[in-house]
C-alpha cells in the first residue's frame, strides 16, 4: 500500500512539472507573440505616413494572424493555469 501511493505521489508530481512546464513554454511564446505585435506596430506608426495602400493591407493582415495567435496562445494558457 505505501508503495502504491509513493508511485501515486510520484506520477502527480511528474504531471504537474509537466503542466507547469507546459505553461510556461505557451507564456514565453505569448510573451514572443505580444513583442513582436508590438515592435510591428510601433514601425507601422512611425512610417505610416510614406506606406502605399499594399503596405497598410499587409500591416492589416499580419495584425490579424497575429492577434489570432495571441487568442490562441490565452486560450492554451488558461487551460494550463
């Protein structure tokens, strides 16, 4: 019996280092994700004045793709936290 629950304890303990891990890969990439919106953001500000019409779209839908990821990326961490 006290075997049993050594193992027990053993196994709970690897699961939450894995989730804790796990969470803490999806923070960092979020953390990657929210810096580089930003940076984006922040070179589209400074030059939005001399950007064609083609440029802004692409601004667009990489503002986009990357607010998606960003959901996503929240939506994975709150099932780890």
């Amino acid at each position: 019996r006290e075997e049993a629950l050594k193992a027990r304890d053993a196994c709970l303990k690897s699961l939450k280092d894995r989730l804790v891990e796990r969470a803490n890969i999806v923070q960092s990439r979020l953390d990657e994700e929210n810096a580089a919106l930003s940076k984006r953001q922040a070179t589209f500000q400074r030059n939005r004045d001399h950007m064609e019409a083609s440029d802004e779209a692409e601004y667009e839908r990489y503002c986009q793709e990357a607010m998606f990821r960003i959901q996503i990326l929240e939506q994975r961490l709150d099932r780890h936290t």
